[in-house]
C-alpha cells in the first residue's frame, strides 16, 4: 500500500468516525430542540408532524445545515468513483468550522451554544467530536 493510498484510508476512516458522531449530536440536539419547541408550542402528537416540522419550521431552520452536511459525508462515504484526498480535509475543516458555539454569533452557532448549555449530553458529544476534529484538519 503506497503512502498516499494509506494516507487516504485514514482519512476516509476518521471521516466516517466523524460522521458517527454527527449523527449522534444531530440526533440529540433534534430532540433536545423538540423538548424546548413542546414547552412554548404544546406536544407533538407523532413522529410524522415533527419530521414536517424539521423539515418546515423556523424553530428547526438552524439545524438544516448539520443535516446538509451529513448527506455530503454520506455522498464522499458512498461515492462509485475514487475521492480526492483534499475533499476529505475539507469536509473534515467544514464540519469543525460549523460547530463552534458563540453566544453571540449565526444563527446556527447561537442555538447550538444554547443547546451546549442547557443539555449536558449535548456538551459531552461536543467535547468528543471537538477534539476528533481538532486532531485530524
């Protein structure tokens, strides 16, 4: 195995491990907002109308770029045709680039900095790919 081939296979490898992960904090943090949506706006009565709220509601607009991605990481995983080593890093550096949490940044990093501080779990898989990121782009 050549070095650049080795040196693809690993990034293809952390990349799927940060995929995981993304999907995990994805997962929570959906649930944590519907927590959050259901004290201002009442239950959701089925999983069909949170899925038409996710996908329709300014409450869940903030978490479409996260969903976004991860169909990207998907495309790159499952891609036929070879991919460019460099594609990798810079999906690797998007990704760490779009989880930063500011109180007073977007959108998308004011509400996941509110989600950090309110769900400690949330917290912990922050921390986790936080520092998978850190130590691959």
């Amino acid at each position: 195995m050549s070095a650049d081939s080795s040196s693809s296979s690993h990034a293809i490898q952390r990349l799927r491990d940060v995929r995981l992960r993304l999907l995990r904090l994805h997962k929570s943090l959906l649930e944590s907002e519907r927590v959050t949506y259901e004290q201002f706006y009442g239950r959701i009565s089925s999983s069909g109308e949170f899925f038409q709220l996710v996908i329709e509601h300014d409450w869940f607009s903030w978490l479409r770029p996260i969903s976004q991605l991860i169909i990207q990481l998907d495309d790159v995983l499952h891609a036929k045709e070879p991919v460019a080593l460099q594609q990798v890093h810079d999906l690797l550096k998007q990704t760490q680039t779009m989880l930063q949490p500011v109180e007073d940044g977007t959108t998308l990093e004011k509400r996941y900095y509110r989600a950090i501080q309110r769900d400690p779990e949330i917290a912990m898989m922050h921390g986790e790919i936080s520092k998978l990121l850190a130590s691959q782009v």
